[in-house]
C-alpha cells in the first residue's frame, strides 16, 4: 500500500470519528483562551513577567520587552494564529501559524528553565501538532501533489546562465569599486571572488531550475 493511500485511510477515520471531531473543536477553543491573554499584553506593551534580571527568565522577557515594536510584533502573530482557529474554514491556517510559535516558546520555556511552564508549553505543541494532523486533507499537496510537467529548460543554459550570474558579479565588484563601497584594500580580489561566485552560484540556480516541477497537476493527485 502506498504512503500516501495509507495516511488518507487513517485520516479519514480518524476525522469520522465523533469523538475526535469534539475533542479537535475542545482542542482549538482551548488553545484560542490559552493565546490570547499573552498575546494581548504583548500587544500593549506590558511585561510579560515581574521576575529580576537576576532570574535567567525574567532576563530573557525583559530584553524582549525592551525590543519595541518586535514584541508587539509577536502579540499580533499570537493574536492572529489564534483567532484563525476559531473557524472551522480558517483553522487550518492557524494550526500552521500556530505550531511554529509554540514550538519555540516551548523550547525556550525548557531552555531557561521556566518553571512549571515547559510542562504546559510541550502539551499545546502536542495540541498544535494534533491540529496540523487534523487538517491532513488540506496539506496534502506540500507533500503528495506532483505536477505534470518538467521545467521549460532553455537550450544551453547550463553555459549561459551561469556566465551571466559571474558577469553579474564582475558589475557589482565594479560598481564598488566606481563608489568605494566598503573600502576594500583590493577591489579586484574582491571582483574575481565575486565573478567566481556568480558563477558557481549561476550553476546551481540552473541545476535547481533543471529539476522543477511545473505546469498543471497530475490527473491521479488532482484534488476533487
């Protein structure tokens, strides 16, 4: 049997079961409460948690608190993953935004030793997990889908694309030379480093596009 027959075979009891199906929609609710207090505070500005300096966690929330916009930035981030659960139409998109969050502060929450926290924050990646497995059928194609179609490989592109990359390298080497940028003590090392890279860089972009898939999808992975 094929991977991918099997794995559609065990969602779909899996999804059938009703059962499962209240326990995804308690699981989805549960982490929109869990989300959202935190996120709100970020979202205002206001400190995550009272602990000293002295404390490797509070260290850890006081700088990022002192980081500005970009912890306000993360509060919007959890805010967002959150309220997507909320809806069975847009759930699945925030499992995924969902996941990488938590798994990062489950793992930082470990790092500095957050007490009692890291239990809590390594069950709701296991409930992120769970979710992003739950929606299978909707991330199927990252997986499974192939198209049709190879790339459009053009003739002697091996050869051109990558002189054109090096060529590219040549001008910006000289481009910093006419401005000075950097202020390199030799511009035409830095020229031949840079053609050079171009080319081997050129060689891979062409290497990549020689294996792309494109065009439509294959009749047998079609999503109906």
């Amino acid at each position: 049997m094929k991977l991918e027959t099997a794995l559609d075979n065990i969602h779909a009891k899996m999804t059938g079961s009703k059962i499962l199906q209240i326990f995804t929609a308690f699981t989805r609710l549960l982490l929109f409460v869990g989300f959202t207090p935190p996120s709100i505070k970020k979202i205002l500005h206001q400190p995550f948690t009272s602990l000293p300096d002295a404390n490797p966690v509070g260290h850890y929330f006081n700088a990022l608190l002192n980081t500005g916009f970009y912890y306000e930035f993360i509060g919007w981030g959890q805010l967002i993953a959150a309220i997507l659960l909320l809806f069975p139409r847009t759930a699945h998109l925030g499992a995924l935004m969902f996941f990488p969050i938590i798994l990062n502060i489950a793992v930082l929450t470990n790092a500095v030793g957050f007490q009692g926290t890291w239990l809590l924050t390594i069950l709701m990646t296991l409930a992120a997990t769970y979710l992003v497995a739950w929606d299978y059928d909707r991330l199927k194609p990252i997986l499974f889908y192939k198209r049709a179609e190879k790339s459009d490989f053009m003739k002697y592109e091996f050869v051109w694309l990558p002189i054109l990359f090096a060529g590219g390298g040549a001008f910006l080497a000289a481009a910093a030379w006419f401005i000075r940028l950097g202020n390199f003590p030799n511009y035409l090392t830095i020229g031949l480093i840079l053609t050079i890279g171009g080319l081997i860089f050129g060689f891979f972009v062409t290497l990549h596009h020689r294996f792309m898939t494109a065009g439509d999808l294959e009749k047998s992975t079609r999503p109906m």
